[in-house]
C-alpha cells in the first residue's frame, strides 16, 4: 500500500555534557512492503493473512513492527518497538484478539525449523530456532529435566531490518575503535551491527569478520570485505576471526558468557579492533554483569556506546573508557 516516506533521526550524546549531534537519513519507502512479510515463509498462511489485513489497514504501525509473537491459548501481537499490539481475526485493533492454537504453534516452529525438529534440537534447548535468511524466533519450550524439548508454548520471531546509513553517525564521530554497543532488547542493536559491517568494507576497506551464531546479522547482499562465521558458538567465532581469518575488524552480536570472555580478552591482545553488542541499558547496568565488567576492569573496549529510542529515531549516548 503506497506510504509516503519517513525521516529517521539519529541523535548522538557524547559524554554526557556534550552537545547533541542530530543526523537525518531520509528513507524512501514508496510502495515498499512492511519488514514484517519477511516473516511470512516461516507463519501459516491464516496467520499470515491474518497479519497481511492488520498490515493493509495499518501501514504506518506495519513499517515499524519489530517481532511476531504467537502465544499457546493466549494472544497472536506485533511488537511496535516497545509497545504490543494486537487485533482480531480481520487484523482490527479494536476488535477482540485473535488467540493462537496449537496448530498456529507447530505450524509456524514446523516452517522456521524446515520440518526438521531434530536438526534444531540443540538450538530448541537453548531457547531459538534459527533458520535460512536473516529470519530467528525465541522459543519457550517445555521440557525434561533432561533438557529434551516436548512442546512449544510460544515464539517470538524476529523481523530483520536494514536501515541504511544508520551507523553512519557513530562511527564518523568514533572512527574504527573497540566498542561495545549496549541497550535494551528490540532498541536496534542488531539492525546497527549489520549496517556497520556493510560500512566498515564499502566506505572504510576494511576486512571484518562477523560471528553470526544464530544467522542474524547475514545480509541480502553480502559486503565485499566481508567474511561471516554462522552457526558457531560465539567463544570458537571470535577465536576463529582473529587467528584464522586475519581479521582487521570483528563484530559479534549479544556478548555475556564467560567463554566469550575470555575469547574477547584473547582477541584484544592480537590488536584487532572489537565492535560487539551487549545487553544492558546504562553503565551500572553494564558494570552488574560479572563478565561484562571484567572486559570494562581490562579496557578491552575504547568506546561505550548506549543506544536508546525516542521520539525522533535513535540516540547514542558515547562514553570513554575511564581510569
């Protein structure tokens, strides 16, 4: 359904006392599909359907839906950046929720795991299901005390987004240095991680290598500079990149294990740059995370970057590693 267009903003605040630093990235999204039907292979068709007339009446909602989470007996939603949608049978907001089956459930794990349960066994246990594509769900799953999967309760699938530009501001005030990119889940850290890695070949010439274990940060088109690691533990990823593939720039998703850790703090001794993504929404959040501050207390990175969403787009806040 023809959209006008939007305007993203991107604000930067350095060190707190700093002025702000306002980018504007103007995104033409004339008779573009909403991010969302990206989804659709890995949803059955009703579900799909479902959401496609939701899409239709609402096309401003659907260009900002981040994630499809289906629930046993409990409500089909959209998650609009931080807010949960949801709506009836006729995808009418006002109407009464429209309340998964079972069948919804296996349908859609069935669809995103290629009919194969059993080659996804060891991710079902760990709570995801990745699959071909830039497409991951979360999983809740019932299980044994075995950590054998039984049944699926819920999915949270994730919709990729390619914005791009949007770590054009970071990385023209920080340059290429060690960072750490942190925030809340669903604020966009994945979404920047997989623009960087297009930025750091195509404007910089740099090559980088990304670990990508749950097939995320792998793009439409891949980067000319760009090697990608998928489907391997992070800790084995990071080693990899940086004694094997003479790595200029690593990137990795989601930090926080102590084997990642220590393949961090290996790495930083090989003089690579590190750009990787944690979970943590300020610094004393970040400082609370017993591995997380063992890479702060060794300076592993330079730079501490905490993104948040307002009203306007995204704001970076910029720290630099104290003394």
């Amino acid at each position: 359904m023809p959209i006008k267009g939007y305007s993203e903003f991107l604000i930067l605040r350095c060190n707190i006392t700093a002025p702000l630093f306002i980018y504007s990235t103007m995104t033409n999204i004339k008779n573009s599909s909403p991010p969302v039907y990206e989804a659709f292979p890995y949803i059955p068709a009703n579900v799909a359907s479902i959401i496609s007339m939701f899409c239709i009446k609402y096309p401003q909602l659907a260009q900002s839906v981040t994630e499809i989470r289906l629930r046993l007996g409990g409500a089909l939603s959209l998650s609009v950046f931080d807010k949960n949608v949801t709506f009836d049978h006729t995808g009418c907001v006002t109407g009464r929720p429209y309340i998964c089956t079972k069948e919804d459930i296996d349908g859609a794990a069935a669809l995103l795991c290629g009919s194969s349960f059993h080659s996804h066994k060891d991710e079902l246990e760990k709570g995801y299901i990745s699959s071909s594509g830039q497409v991951r769900a979360g999983v809740s799953t019932y299980g044994t005390f075995g950590g054998a999967v039984w049944g699926i309760d819920g999915l949270c699938i994730r919709i990729p987004r390619d914005i791009d530009g949007c770590s054009a501001p970071l990385l023209d005030k920080t340059g290429i240095c060690s960072m750490l990119i942190c925030s809340a889940p669903g604020v966009g850290k994945t979404t920047l991680l997989r623009d960087m890695a297009r930025r750091l070949c195509a404007v910089y010439g740099k090559r980088i290598v990304v670990c990508d274990t749950k097939y995320e940060l792998l793009p439409k088109k891949k980067p000319l500079f760009a090697d990608y690691i998928c489907g391997k533990e992070k800790a084995a990823a990071i080693e990899c990149a940086t004694r094997n593939m003479s790595a200029q720039v690593v990137l990795c998703d989601e930090l926080g294990g102590p084997d990642e850790t220590k393949a961090v703090l290996s790495a930083q001794s090989g003089g690579v740059a590190l750009i990787c993504t944690a979970h943590a929404d300020c610094m004393e959040s970040l400082l609370s995370r017993p591995n997380l501050k063992l890479l702060y207390d060794c300076s592993v990175f330079e730079k501490y970057v905490f993104l948040k969403r307002n009203s306007f787009g995204l704001e970076f806040d910029i720290k630099d590693k104290t003394v």
